[in-house]
C-alpha cells in the first residue's frame, strides 16, 4: 500500500482514481453478447454458458424439485443466521416505505402523489469467486416489501449447479422463479426477454465489468437499473483512539473481494500507518484469499492528514462506497460527510455488519458515483405517481395563470384547453 504524507488537493482527484483498466475491448465483446441475446434468445443463452462458463444446460429455469432439494442441502447454523439477518434487513427496509402525500395546493386544486411498486423486477447474483447469497437478501427484502409483484433472479451456472445457499435466500425472499444464466448474456435477456426468461422493468444488483457494461449499455434504451458499479471498496477514517487490529480488519475484509478491490487509509501520523501495516502482514498470513488480497493492497494507499478537515475534504472527493470513521467523535465527522454510500460509526461497526446482518443494504454506489446516487434502499424498488383533481372553482382561480403562461411559450392549445371549460361555465 503506497503512503501519502499530507497531499495537496490539487493531487486528490489523482489519488482518487481508481485502477480500473480501458474497457474499449470489453464495450465491444458486451456489445456482441447483447446482440446474440436479442437475436437467438435462449438458445443464444445456453450457447454462452457453454463457451463461458463451461456448462452445457439443458434448460434455463430451475424447476421447483431442484429448488426443494437445493434448499434441503442448506446447513441448519446457516439456516438460522439468515432468518437474523432477514428480520433486520427487513424491519429497516419497512421503516422506510413512503407514505402517500396529498395536499390542497389552491382552494379546489388537490394534488396528490402515490408510492407505487415496480412491477417486474430482476435480480442478478454473482456466482463466481464469492457466491453472494447475502445479495439475494439485499435485493429481494426490499423488493417483497415494497410489494413488487414479479420477481425473478438470475445467477451464474457452474459444473456443480447454483450454490443451495443462493437458492435458499432467494426461497426466503418469495422468489421462486430461478434462472441459471450469468454475465452480461443474463442482464441483455432481462432487459430485452427470451422464450424462458421474461423480460423485466428494472435490474438489479452487482457483478463484474461484463456485468456492469452491459447494464450501462441496456439502460440507455431497453432497461432501468438499480445504479452503476465497479469493483467494491472501503476507506477508514481513524485517530489516536482507533484500535490498528481493527481497522486492518476493515481494510483486509475489503480486499479479499476481489483483485481490483480498492482499500483506504485516512489517518493522523505515519506511526498509526505503521502499526496498521504490520497488523495486515500479520492476519492475512491466514487468510485463505491471501492470493487476491494482495493484489487488491497493490491498488490501495495510506494517507496521512494534520487535520480532520482535510481527512473530512478528501473522503467527500473519493466518494467511497463503504466508510469507517474510527474517531473520538464520529457523528461529528459524519456530519460533514457527504458523499460516501454507507457510514459506519466507531470502532465496533465493522463493514461486515452492513454486508449481513445489521439491517442496512449492502447494495452501494461505487467508483464515485456515491457523489450522485444512493445504495438501493425501498425507493429503489418503488416508483412515485401523482394524481390531481381540480373542481370547476379551482380551474376557473387558476385559468388566467395557466393560460398567461402557455400562451407565453406559444402553446395556444395548452390554453384553449383552459379557454374551453372555463367558457362553459
């Protein structure tokens, strides 16, 4: 992991930018997979999966035995921790459902606006290093209770079937419709529908660059999805009164996600960042994922600031997806933070505890875009529509203003729409 010593800020968006390598090649290979899915549908799907994941199938949909013997492979210990996990992911979703807003704006003008779920709905799961079967819970929790009504999941086949575990969650979640189908290959037949697979309304969830083009590309005209996202990525905001064991813990659990995963370390002297690199040569001996992890620390860094305006300054320019503040007073940082997907307070808020189990979505804004969008949260699986009723009283109060600023834009018929009812009178 590289040291910067109080860097100026005109190097902040430099030290901001994350390794990710041209994608020139990879728009162009997604580019082809989408337009094979769109003219061969399944079969194009089920050709894919044999010259990508090496898995001849056939047939796409899991059917209800596989889902019952799946889930009857799933160990009892497991069993238990999701249905913990599941009650507080779902108590913080349901505080967050919207209420319905109606408000008389003028005398005989009522407005209203209406939370209404998304009707078909997506979910695409990684099956590859890390199988996510906690994203299962993430993605369709939300999506049950915001009412979403058509809900499928795809994820990855391999030689030995979709891990029990995925199919467990998604059972937990009230998906029954399970698709074995990964990469970019099952966003394009989500967002575009195959003899098997039916087309949805909105994607969501993670996945690699593949994954993450093709999103980019469908959202443009076939598809909405849930947000942008790259390689995960955590940075940890600590002082004098941070414990170094942890705060490696944090950083390690970061990068064993994967090799482009990114890891940063805001801290007050060069002798905190010291202890904190011997506590991450120390425990990731152990790590069974030490291969990856030190690939990832190859993209990391440490960055030592005077002050907590400047630590405060360069974590709102990077914009991290997970943020640790491991501070004498965190809620005072967190209070000048504003552009960081999740915030975790103190030293006993590990970033594991929001991946799990803790009730927040791990579903999170990456690679900067946490300046602009949120994790996905209940809104995410909802849409908002207004309604308005207008009496004859209230048009008439309003005509002379509707019709002074239509006919301003040269929208004569905008007007007459006006004119007409008014007159009738």
């Amino acid at each position: 992991m590289q040291l910067y010593i109080n860097p100026s800020q005109d190097k902040w968006d430099t030290i901001s930018r994350r390794s990710l390598p041209d994608d020139s090649d990879i728009s162009e290979r997604v580019g082809s997979i989408i337009s094979q899915v769109r003219e061969d549908g399944d079969n194009a799907l089920i050709r894919l999966a044999r010259e990508i994941d090496g898995v001849e199938l056939s047939r796409l949909e899991l059917t209800e035995a596989d889902i019952e013997e799946a889930c009857s492979k799933v160990d009892g210990t497991l069993v238990q921790a999701i249905s913990s996990a599941v009650g507080n992911i779902k108590a913080f979703h349901e505080a967050q459902l919207p209420k319905t807003v109606e408000i008389e704006t003028a005398p005989g003008v009522k407005c209203i606006q209406r939370p209404v779920p998304i009707s078909r709905v997506g979910l695409y799961i990684p099956g590859g290093r890390a199988p996510l079967f906690s994203t299962v819970l993430m993605l369709g929790i939300p999506a049950m209770v915001a009412g979403c009504k058509d809900v499928i999941l795809c994820t990855p086949p391999s030689k030995d079937g979709i891990k029990p575990e995925i199919i467990y969650a998604a059972t937990v979640c009230g998906i029954r419709r399970i698709f074995a189908a990964g990469g970019a290959q099952a966003v394009a037949a989500m967002a575009v529908g195959t003899r098997s697979i039916p087309r949805r309304d909105k994607i969501f969830g993670p996945g690699n660059r593949y994954v993450t083009k093709a999103k980019q590309l469908l959202s443009v005209s076939d598809v909405a999805i849930d947000m942008p996202a790259g390689p995960s990525e955590v940075m940890v905001m600590a002082d004098s009164t941070a414990n170094p064991a942890f705060v490696a813990s944090d950083l390690l659990s970061q990068a064993e996600h994967g090799p482009d995963s990114q890891a940063i370390l805001l801290c007050k002297s060069e002798s905190f960042a010291a202890s904190v690199r011997e506590e991450i040569d120390r425990q990731k001996q152990v790590l069974p994922r030490r291969e990856i992890v030190e690939r990832s620390l190859e993209n990391s860094c440490m960055i030592v600031f005077d002050d907590d305006s400047s630590m405060i300054g360069f974590a709102n320019c990077y914009a991290p997806e997970h943020l640790i503040i491991a501070m004498e007073d965190p809620y005072a940082i967190a209070e000048n933070v504003t552009s960081a997907g999740s915030v975790f307070l103190g030293n006993y808020s590990p970033e594991s505890a929001g991946d799990y189990a803790s009730g927040t979505n791990h579903t999170l804004p990456t690679s900067g875009w946490a300046r602009s969008f949120s994790g996905v949260n209940i809104d995410s699986f909802m849409r908002k529509m207004t309604l308005q009723e207008i009496t004859r009283e209230g048009l008439e109060s309003l005509s002379g203003t509707i019709t002074a600023m239509a006919e301003a834009e040269g929208l004569q018929a905008h007007a007459n729409a006006v004119y007409i009812r008014v007159k009738n009178n």
